[in-house]
C-alpha cells in the first residue's frame, strides 16, 4: 500500500495540551463517560471544530490514542510493583551495582592499555 499522497497529522505539543485540556473539563469528562447517551462522532466533530487544520479522521485517531495511553496509565497506577518483592529489589540494586563495579574495572583496564 502507497503513502503517497496521505496526510499526516504531526501534533504539536500545544494542540496535545489544547485536546487534553478539553478533556479534562468537567462537561466533556461527562460526555464521553460509557452511558451518557453521546455517541462518539458528536465528540470528535465538537473536538475537530478547535483544530480547523486537522481532519476529522486524523483527530479521532489522536483521541482515540490519548484515552488508550491514559486507561493504560491508570491500570499500572493501580498496581504495586507487578509483584516485585522487597527480596526482588535488593537482588536487583545488587545485580546494578555489580555490573557499574564491572563496567568501572573495564575503563580502567582500558585507560591503562592505551596510556
């Protein structure tokens, strides 16, 4: 399949934020909930009217993106660890400090060989 002629949608950091902060109203938040009646075409066409230079498309992708990387980021909030023990950890600080240990003794080998 040929991109030739597709347009991309590069967002920039401000129009990210402009969606976000849209978002987060208390309204849209109510909107967008699963049984509020709104279907999600609605949603994105009121979101597209802020961004006149992206397409509607291009726009319901990037909300579409957004709430996935959010119900990700709050599924891993709500975890503790993903079942690491404090045994686990101190094995692994140890683990960390035995290969700088390592890599260490390395560079100075090697200072010395090229001295």
């Amino acid at each position: 399949m040929s991109r030739i002629g597709q347009d991309h949608a590069i967002w920039t950091a401000e129009e990210t934020e402009t969606l976000i902060e849209w978002l987060e109203e208390p309204e849209n938040l109510r909107k967008i909930k699963k049984g509020s009646g709104i279907s999600k075409k609605p949603i994105i066409s009121e979101i597209a009217s802020k961004f006149p230079t992206k397409a509607p498309l291009k726009v319901g992708y990037k909300y579409d993106n957004l709430l996935k990387a959010y119900r990700e980021a709050v599924k891993l909030n709500s975890q503790s660890g993903w079942g690491l023990t404090a045994k686990d950890l101190d094995i692994g600080k140890r683990a960390l400090r035995g290969m700088l240990s390592a890599n260490k003794q390395f560079i100075n080998i090697q200072k010395k060989k090229f001295k």
